[in-house]
C-alpha cells in the first residue's frame, strides 16, 4: 500500500499567520495546486480522503480532476490540529457544491485536543485506511500542516517528541509505503515533503 500525505496549497490564513482559520486558496495557492495535480496525473489513486476545510477540498479537486472516477470521502478526523473546537469545516451544501461525487459521512468537531489526542486521532485514521482499503492500493491523504506530521507518525508507529514536528511546505507530498517481505509487514518512508512539482 502507498499512502501520499499532502498539505493544501497556500492560503490567505497561511500569510497573515492564521494558519488555522477557514481561509481560502491565494491565487499562488491556486498555481501550486494546478501543479500538484499534474504531479499527478500518471499515478494510479484507488481513493483520496479529504479534510472539510476548503483549502483541502480545492486541493483535493485539482488532483482528482485527472482521476474523475476516484472515490473522494470527505472526513472531519482530517482537520488541522488547532482548529475552533466547535468547527467541522464547510457546510455539507458547501463541500457537495465543491465535490458533488464526494461521499460525506457524519461530522464531529474536534473539541479541544493535546499532543496525545491528535495522535491518537491520526493513529485510528492511518488504521482506517488500513482496514477500507485493499493492501495493494494507492490512497491520497489530503489535509494540513500540523496535523500531516501526526498522521506520519502513525503511519510509522512513531513516538511523538515535544517541539518536533515533519516540515510540510505547501503542497508539500510524503509518501509512505507498506509492503510485505518474508511474511513481515514493513513500513518505508519513501520521502517527506517533496515539493519538486513546484520547480
């Protein structure tokens, strides 16, 4: 299995240092993922998960528009670390205005989480994907900075360490592999925060 963990693409709250409100795509973010989605373009995806912020979602669309039949499922244990406790993005309106060949399960906020609780919120997501998903597939994790370094480290079955977190540049792309050598699962980070599609 090839799990892609990737951050949205710039956005307004990425400049003004509100990285954690509901802001849009700048029109540099908007470049960054038309690039992102060529990136693309010749990767088989079995199927791409999505946070519900619209940073995500835009994300999200630009890689599937290559890929029309992908299932996307837009799920709420993707939103960033530090959002409004109460918020679990955009209105179902919103996201099928945006995604309308999304499936949108129910919702929760996050309520108010540590270090520990986001872990173990990236740890059931990585075991989710795990348990949907053939062992052969390819699956896209689209969702944010902070929180991208909690699903790395799940889906290494990392430790976590105080004031260190993976680097995730926008649209930056990690790439981690599961595969079975000798009747042993194995993990593999096969690279972390690749960006080459932006040169």
């Amino acid at each position: 299995m090839f799990i892609y963990i990737i951050r949205h693409g710039e956005t307004y709250g990425n400049l003004n240092g509100d990285g954690f409100a509901e802001t849009d795509l700048t029109p540099r973010g908007r470049q960054q993922i038309a690039f992102l989605g060529k990136r693309f373009l010749n990767t088989p995806i079995d199927k791409i998960y999505v946070s519900p912020l619209i940073r995500a979602l835009k994300t999200a669309n630009a890689i599937r528009s290559f890929h029309p039949g992908t299932p996307m499922e837009i799920d709420s244990a993707l939103l960033e670390k530090g959002t409004a406790p109460d918020y679990c993005g955009l209105s179902d309106e919103e996201i099928l205005a945006l995604c309308p060949f999304a499936t949108l399960p129910p919702r929760k906020p996050l309520g108010v989480e540590d270090d520990t609780i986001a872990l173990n919120r990236a740890k059931a997501f990585i075991e989710k994907i795990k348990a949907e998903n053939s062992f052969d597939d390819t699956i896209l994790v689209v969702a944010h900075g902070t929180f991208n370094s909690y699903l790395v480290l799940a889906a290494l079955d990392f430790p976590f360490k105080e004031n260190f977190n993976f680097s995730h540049l926008n649209t930056g792309v990690t790439l981690v592999q599961y595969l079975e050598e000798d009747g042993v699962t194995k993990m593999k980070l096969k690279y972390l925060n690749d960006t080459s599609h932006l040169v």
